[in-house]
C-alpha cells in the first residue's frame, strides 16, 4: 500500500463515528478524535488535521462521506 492509501485509510478510520454531512472546518476538526492534533502517518510522511485544515477552502463544503473527506484532503495535500 502507497503512502496516498495509506494515508486516506487512516483519515476514513478517524472519521468512522462522524455525523454526516460536514458543513465547515470547525465540524471537521470536532468530528476527528484528537480535533485538530489528530495525526496520520505512513513511512516518512506526516499529516496533522490542522494541516489538512490549510488545504481546504470553503467550496469543498459540505462533506457527505469520510471517503469524500479522504479522498480530497489527500489529493490536495499532494500525498
């Protein structure tokens, strides 16, 4: 599994008790278990929330699924 995978997997998993859709940064960051510290790590690579939180904007709301959160958060990120 890459990094992107790896990465995505993790974000999905610390969203699994979400209440869906999320409406704005501050849902997300109070939907992730450690807020905004929540961390996701594979190899060499780490991604705080907080950093997630700088690559969105306001029109990649709202969040429907933790894979919709996932999959933008890492392809944005550039993982």
């Amino acid at each position: 599994m890459g990094v992107k995978e790896d990465i995505r997997e993790q974000i999905v998993g610390a969203l699994a008790g979400a209440d869906f859709p999320i409406n704005s940064p501050e849902e997300l960051m109070a939907a992730l278990p450690n807020g905004p510290d929540t961390t996701c790590k594979s190899g060499d690579v780490e991604l705080k929330a907080s950093d997630a939180g700088q690559v969105l904007t306001a029109e990649d709301f709202p969040f429907n699924s933790a894979e919709e959160v996932a999959d933008t958060i890492v392809n944005k990120a550039g993982l």
